[in-house]
C-alpha cells in the first residue's frame, strides 16, 4: 500500500471544520511527519478556502463590535476570543503554506511549518480551554477573517506569503503581545499572561522560519531579500506597517530594521 502523502495529510487539516477534530488533524499530521510515516510528496490541491465551523460569525473587520482595553472580565474574554481566533486561522495558514507550496522547497521547510502548525493547535486549545474557565467558548462572539485574506491573495507565490504572513502579521503579534500580557497582569489574571507568553515565545521561532524560508528563496531566485519583501509587502498588504515595533523581538526572528522600517508609517503601505 503507498505510503500517505504530506499532502493528504495537510488536506485533511484543512478540510476539518469543528475546532477540536481541527487541532486534533493538526497533532496527527504533525506527529506522522515527524515519525516518518508521511511521504514528501505534493499529490493533492489545497482548497481555495479551508472548512469553518458554523460559529463564530465572520464579519467585515469594520463591522466588528469594539472590545474596550480588556480591563474588565467581559472585556477580557472578549479579547481572548479575538486571540484565540487568530490562533484557530493560524493552524490553516502554516499547513497551506506546506500543501500549497513545501513542493517548491526541500524537506527542511515542510520540517519546520509542521512544527508551527503544530504549535498554533496548541495555542488554540490553550486559550479555548480559558475561555471555557472563564464562563465562554470559542465561537460565542463573532470573528473577522482577514488574516485568510492574506493567503488567498498571496496563494500564487510563496515569497509573497512568506513575506505577508510570518514576516507581517506575526511580526506584529511579536510587538502587540507584550502590552496584552500587561493589561492582563494588571487585571490579575495571570493565568491568561502565562499563556499569552508562552505564544510569544513560540511566535519569535514562526518570525525565524518564515524570514530564513523567504531569505533562502531570495538567495535562491538572485532577489535581494530587504527590497523584495518592501516591493511585496507594497503590493499584497492592505494594512500598515507601523511602530511601536518589538525590535528585539524582531531582531531574534532575523527580521532586522532594515526590512521593515523603511516602510514606517508609510500611508501608501
């Protein structure tokens, strides 16, 4: 019988539309790859989209109901909602980057998107287990899908995905995170800061891959890496690249100030 693909194996995580059978797929392919068990082969597309769970409610980002400063215990689990959401998109980002492009690479990148998506099943869990002790669940409130925005429009080229997801989006989790652990000290509940520190800790070593994946690729196709991020991120992301930046944490996960920062406050970015 032949061996399962990394493909088939990547496909079934994004076709899982419940949050626990999700997270739980995610451990599984993770495992698989890491025992051997999953041949590095690329024999099955990826959807367009991934399945989603009928709650929560996706809504336009500008139509999102504001959820104060987290100060207060509503407010907190509204937050934590809002987290533990983008934690939920994460598991599909990191294992559509390997179905959709880990062919394109050698085994090293499909060796380390494994253990992101893995990881980010983990942050899932954990902060949906907190809002199960706080009295909530995930899909209570409603949630914007924009970071899968950011993979479709980049599904056409890893660099561009490369260069939007870990190296744009996650960054700026690198440089919001610490505030969001200090309110929630401030408001005594440190259980929260624990975890959100724990995925800190996590997301400096998802910044590293994926600015080790974009720079090898760059190296590869002759591109100078710090020009051809600012010309992607230009062109793909909608957003701002903004201070204040965790530079520390940024220059952990190899991303240095002389990729984002002459984009600053840029209006045209």
């Amino acid at each position: 019988m032949p061996q399962r693909s990394v493909a088939e194996a990547v496909r079934a995580v994004l076709d899982a539309d419940d949050p626990r059978a999700k997270t739980m797929a995610a451990r599984f392919a993770a495992r698989e790859w890491r025992l051997g068990r999953l041949a590095h082969r690329f024999d099955v597309a990826m959807p367009d989209r991934p399945a989603r769970p009928a709650a929560p409610e996706l809504l336009p980002p500008n139509r999102m109901p504001r959820r104060g400063k987290g100060g207060s215990e509503r407010g907190r689990i509204a937050l934590i909602h809002a987290l533990a959401h983008i934690e939920f998109v994460a598991i599909d980002l990191a294992f559509d980057m390997i179905g959709r492009f880990g062919g394109q690479f050698g085994r090293g990148f499909t060796d380390d998107w494994m253990k992101v998506g893995a990881d980010e099943a983990m942050h899932f869990a954990l902060l949906d287990r907190r809002l199960r002790q706080l009295g909530s669940r995930y899909g209570a409130m409603p949630a914007h899908d924009g970071l899968w925005d950011a993979a479709a429009v980049t599904a056409h080229d890893p660099l561009a995905r490369l260069a939007i997801v870990p190296m744009v989006l996650e960054a700026r989790g690198l440089d919001v995170t610490p505030g969001t652990i200090e309110r929630f000290e401030a408001a005594g509940d440190s259980v929260t800061a624990r975890i959100l520190a724990r995925i800190l800790k996590d997301e400096v070593r998802h910044v590293r891959a994926g600015t080790f994946w974009f720079e090898s690729a760059c190296k590869r196709d002759s591109f100078e890496p710090e020009i051809t991020w600012r010309q992607l991120v230009t062109t793909y992301f909608r957003g701002l690249i903004k201070p204040p930046f965790n530079d520390s944490a940024r220059f952990a996960a190899g991303l240095t100030r002389e990729y984002y920062q002459p984009l600053a406050g840029d209006a045209r970015v």
